[in-house]
C-alpha cells in the first residue's frame, strides 16, 4: 500500500499546482478527483481508514467543484493543498487523527458554501 499511497499522494501533489493556476480546468480537477478516489479505495481496503476518511472529505469538495459551475476559491485551493500535506503524512506515518479532525470541518464547511451558492442563469 505505501507504494501505491505515495504514487496517487505524488500525482495530486504534481496536480495541485497546475489546477492552482488554472482553477476553472476541469482536465486537472478530475486528475485529483481520480487519484483521491483511488487512493480512498486502495487505504480503506487495508484498513488505514484515517486515510480513507480524508480523501473522502477531499473528494467531496473535488466533486463539488467539478460538478460546480464556478472556478475553485484561493481558500479552497488552499485547503486541497492541506489535504495533500496530510495525506502525505498520515502515508508516511507522521501524523495521525488530529490532522483529520482537524481538517474535517473544513471541508464540511467548503462542501456546504458551494451547495449554498445561487446558481449561474443560464
């Protein structure tokens, strides 16, 4: 699992960038979208649910976003940025469950402020 962890955790980590300067790039968001699915699975799969839980919180938010008619907020950028360090470091084993309660409402809250928003006229 760690090889597997560290490749997906890369490919967000190499995506995040890109989707940063390009936040309306749906391209990049679904890259994310997919890496964090598949990194959710995989560490669900083998029991490492700290993991599993904070790529589902992520992947709440990407799917929001992609399924949002808007571009990605600098803070929301910021907090997917944040999903990555940790993520990377619960892989690595150097954090455990406060880096996840920690970010938890954040993304609670992310997901909830775009299902607030009014949406585009068509």
């Amino acid at each position: 699992f760690a090889a597997e962890a560290e490749e997906h955790v890369a490919l967000i980590g190499r995506t995040l960038p890109l989707y940063q300067q390009q936040p309306g790039n749906k391209d990049h968001l679904q890259e994310i979208r997919r890496a964090a699915h598949t990194l959710k699975g995989a560490a669900a799969s083998v029991g490492f649910t700290l993991i599993a839980k904070l790529a589902h919180r992520a992947e709440d938010l990407l799917d929001a976003l992609y399924d949002g008619d808007r571009p990605a907020t600098p803070g929301e950028v910021e907090l997917l940025f944040a999903a990555h360090d940790a993520l990377e470091d619960l892989a690595a084993g150097r954090a455990g469950e406060e880096v996840v309660a920690a970010l938890a409402p954040r993304f609670e809250a992310a997901v909830a402020a775009i299902g607030t928003r009014p949406a585009a006229p068509p």
